[in-house]
C-alpha cells in the first residue's frame, strides 16, 4: 500500500515519463507534482518506491523511470480518464468503416488505429464457418496431392498436401466420394470433429488423408489477422536503437499465430484490456504493450482489434482509440 504523497509522486513520474520519454529527477518531480516536499524527501520516497519495483533507475541517468510494475499500478489505479479523440478524428473513423464494404471495414480499422496511435493496429477478421459443396483429390507426384475444394457459393480453392505414405488415384477417388457423400454442406469444424470421431471405422490411411485435406483447407480456423503501421515503431525511441527488439517484435508480427493467441486472450473479456510486457506471459516482450478490445456484431463477439506500442504511451488516448474504434466497426459490419 502506497501513501498519498508516494502516489502522487509515482503518478506524476509516470506521466511525465509518457511525455518526454527521459529518465525523471526529484527536481522536475518537485515542480510537476505540486507537492511542496524538499528535494530529500522526494529522494526518499522515489528510493521506497523503487524498492517496491515500481520504478528503476537507468546506468546513465539519475532519474528514474516506471516498470511493468509501475505502469500497472499506474493504469489500474492512477489512470484519469478524458476525452482524448477530438470530433474531427470520430468524423475521420466514421467515414472509413463504411457498412456497405466489410472487407474494407476491416482492413481500414487497422490502419485508422494505425494513424491515430502512431504505433501498431491490429485486427482479427470475422470468423465465419467454411463450408464445401464438393471435393476433389488429384495425384500430382509420389506423397503429393492437389485438393480442390468448392464452397456452396461456387468459390474454388486449391491446396496442396504431402501424405504420410503414397495414394493411388483410386484410394484419393475413394477418399473423396467418402467426404463428398457424409459431409457435403457441414463446416470444416464439424467435419474434423466427425473425422476424429469415426477415424476407427475408416482405413487408417484414408482418415489420414481425409483430415489432412480438411486442416490444408481451413487453416488457422479461418481466421485473419490484420496489420497495419509496423513501420511506425522504427521511429518509437524505446525500440529505434535496439535492433535486437526490432528484430523480436518484427518476428512476432510474422509469426501470426502468435499475434492470435495474444488477441485471442483479449476476446475472452469485455471491454478493454490492456497487456504490458514483463508482467505475465500473455505479453512476451518487456518493452511492449498490447490495449485491445473484442468487437460484437449482431451481439456476438466475432473478433478483437487493437494497438501494439512501447510500454512509454499514453494509455488514456489509446484506451478510447480502441474503445470508440471497436464499437464503430461492430455498427459498420452488424446487419440493419
């Protein structure tokens, strides 16, 4: 439990961190914080406070600056809320996640959260059910079969998949009148999970064949995830001299199913959240900060969007960016 003066001390070095992006001393703290306290006090209770983790202490600097920690007590606790967005940056959101273009919807949230953060936005595209009115198998070399897959609508995909053990035509013939016969109509979803159910019944290798053919169809679930203004943390100060973070964070943006599952922590709650890095496992990266929110359309969670930035921002604006973001993309994709 922190007293009133070291909250207020530790709330004033953290926004003034969040401005300048220097190291903080006891005197820019004393003017800043209002406090009329001597410059030993302010050396005591920042020397408590760094004992408790909230702050550190940079080899070059004789400021201080916040942890994962004392962003976290900072925004759980500390945090003001205010308007942050003016009218014409609304306006702005407005017009480009028009209702009539949901894939644009989509790909423009990412880059509106982009302009407005500075930093990083991202998206998960929808999820909807893939559904086949028909399957094909065609042997294209040993262990090598092409899979064509028609959905009701008339759109065809072409995967390619290498088998545990080789396939005649006949065998991939056989497979196919199976899948087209039992399964014709149903999601990808319900397909695997009837596979795995009746795999006992079927020749082991045709099962084989057959789920793998349904996974190279419906990879990741279906779902996409959207990035946009991973350029911008080339000129954030925490990372522009690491080349080494750079490096990390660029894999992770990469590495999509990664990014899934940190967003996928994020769907699972209501409203917004915010992730720092060095805190728990869901943020991998000390330096980095996740605010994010799921998005509902016709009352249903579908998806979640967010920004991705250094622990050093201003998490009053990003919060109502996500905020106000996510509720206009749930009106522009819901049905009228």
């Amino acid at each position: 439990m922190l007293d009133d003066r070291s909250r207020s001390l530790l709330k004033t070095l953290v926004e003034r961190y969040i401005a300048d992006g220097q190291p903080v001393g006891s005197r820019t703290l004393s003017k800043a914080s209002g406090l009329e306290l001597s410059p030993a006090t302010i050396r005591n209770v920042m020397s408590d406070l760094e004992e408790l983790g909230l702050i550190a202490s940079p080899h070059t600097s004789a400021g201080r600056v916040p942890t994962a920690l004392g962003y976290r007590l900072f925004v759980d606790t500390m945090l003001t809320a205010r308007p942050a967005l003016f009218e014409t940056e609304v306006q702005q959101l407005q017009g480009q996640l028009l209702p009539d273009q949901p894939q644009r919807v989509i790909a423009h949230a990412a880059q509106v959260l982009s302009s407005l953060s500075s930093f990083v936005g991202v998206i998960t595209a929808p999820r909807k059910p893939s559904v086949f009115r028909h399957i094909e198998f065609l042997r294209l070399s040993e262990r090598r079969v092409l899979v064509i897959l028609v959905s009701p609508d008339g759109d065809v995909q072409n995967r390619v998949i290498v088998t545990a053990q080789d396939h005649s035509q006949q065998e991939l013939q056989e497979a196919a009148n199976r899948l087209n016969a039992q399964y014709t109509g149903l999601t990808l979803e319900v397909v695997r999970e009837r596979l795995r159910a009746e795999v006992e019944q079927l020749r082991g290798e045709i099962a084989t064949l057959m789920s793998a053919a349904v996974q190279a169809a419906d990879p990741e679930g279906g779902e996409q995830v959207v990035i946009s203004g991973e350029r911008n943390l080339l000129a954030v100060q925490d990372f522009g001299q690491d080349l080494g973070s750079l490096r990390r964070l660029f894999g992770l943006f990469e590495e999509k199913a990664q990014l899934m599952r940190l967003l996928d922590t994020s769907s699972r709650a209501e409203g917004v959240r915010i992730f720092i890095g060095g805190e728990s496992q869901v943020v991998p990266f000390e330096e980095l900060s996740i605010v994010s929110s799921p998005y509902e359309v016709d009352g249903q969670v579908v998806g979640t969007l967010g920004v991705i930035g250094p622990t050093r921002m201003a998490y009053d604006r990003m919060i109502q960016i996500v905020d106000v973001t996510a509720r206009m993309v749930g009106q522009a994709l819901s049905t009228r």
